[in-house]
C-alpha cells in the first residue's frame, strides 16, 4: 500500500464501513497498537492491571467511528501509524490515571485485570465487528446535533473542510472545531474517550 492514491482509496473504504477494509486495518495495524502498549507497561503492577489486547480494541473502536465522521485527514500510511500510536498512548495514560485516581491497592483488583481499566471487551462487538454492524457508529451519529451530524455527513464524504463550510455556512476553523468539539462530547459519553486523541 506504497503508492498515495493506493492509501487514500484504502482510508476513503474504511470512512465508509467497508468490511473488509476495516479487517484489513486490524489486521496489519493491530500488532503495532498491541506492542505499543506493552512498551509502555513498564511497571509491572500497571501490566497485571492493563491488557494489550483491550487498549488495542478501544483505539481501534475509537478509530473507526472518528473516521467515519471525518475526524482524521490521513494522506500516508506514516500519518496513520503515528496517529495510532498516539492515540494507544493516550488510551493507555488515560486509564493509568484514572486507576491513580481511584487509588487502588493491585493486590485487591481481580486477576484478569478486568475491573481496572475501563476499556475491557466485553461480550459485544470486536471493533472490525463493530464497523461491519455500524452500531457503534449509528450510536455515535444518533449523539450528535443534526448540524454536527450533518458536518460529520460531509467530512465522511471526502469534503474539505473549505468545502464544508461553504456548504453549510461560517468558516472552515469554526466548522472544524464545531466536529471535534462533538467527537469529544460524544465519545466521552460513548466510553471512547483517550484524552488529546488527535
């Protein structure tokens, strides 16, 4: 997936649901995410508490429906690695500060480290499960404002964020931060959140 036109089709079908773009992802990104994680487990305590495999499933749940709405302007696959790896990183700070926060004895917390962190699967829908079912993103879109979900209609169509604004009104600034204002809103409320995911 070397040449650009390749890779921005390939993200234009992960925009769209594709169901087997979004294997394709999992498939060749999550060992990335997944060694990501554990580089950063360096304490021992915090590696009972935290699985790799968890951390991966929530960046790329996240990922997926942020796409969708038109959050990311991804052009390389280097942009797309760097953004995953920021985003585990951000995932995994996040619920190390929230388990700092809850002040924990480790001793105390289950084996399987499954209270910890927040970001456990659970009996529902691996994230490329997810994309192929569209629930997590109808949830996400049924979230919004219909001005958001209108911004975010045109953002998952291609549309620059000129042509965005053009569209519906005001600026490309505005209408920018208006999205990502919302995407925060909404993947707080939806248990996506990783603080500054980009």
């Amino acid at each position: 997936m070397s040449d650009d036109g390749t890779f921005t089709h390939f993200i234009r079908r992960v925009r769209a649901g594709d169901e087997r773009a979004a294997a394709d992802l999992v498939r060749r990104y999550e060992p990335l995410i997944r060694r990501e994680v554990r580089l950063h487990l360096e304490d021992r305590r915090l590696a009972r508490l935290f699985d790799s495999m968890d951390v991966c499933q929530s960046v790329l749940a996240s990922f997926f429906v942020r796409t969708a709405a038109g959050q990311y302007d991804l052009e390389q696959p280097d942009q797309l690695v760097r953004l995953l790896v920021r985003m585990a990183r951000n995932k995994l700070a996040s619920a190390a500060r929230r388990q700092g926060r809850q002040r924990r004895d480790v001793r105390r917390v289950a084996a399987d480290g499954g209270e910890a962190l927040g970001l456990v699967a659970d009996a529902g829908p691996t994230p490329s499960e997810a994309v192929a079912g569209q629930e997590l993103l109808v949830r996400f879109r049924a979230a919004l404002s219909e001005e958001e979900r209108r911004v975010a209609e045109l953002r998952g169509e291609g549309l620059a964020w000129e042509e965005v604004a053009a569209r519906l009104g005001g600026t490309a600034q505005a209408r920018r931060m208006q999205l990502s204002r919302a995407l925060e809103r909404v993947a707080r409320a939806l248990g996506l959140e990783g603080a500054g995911e980009g």
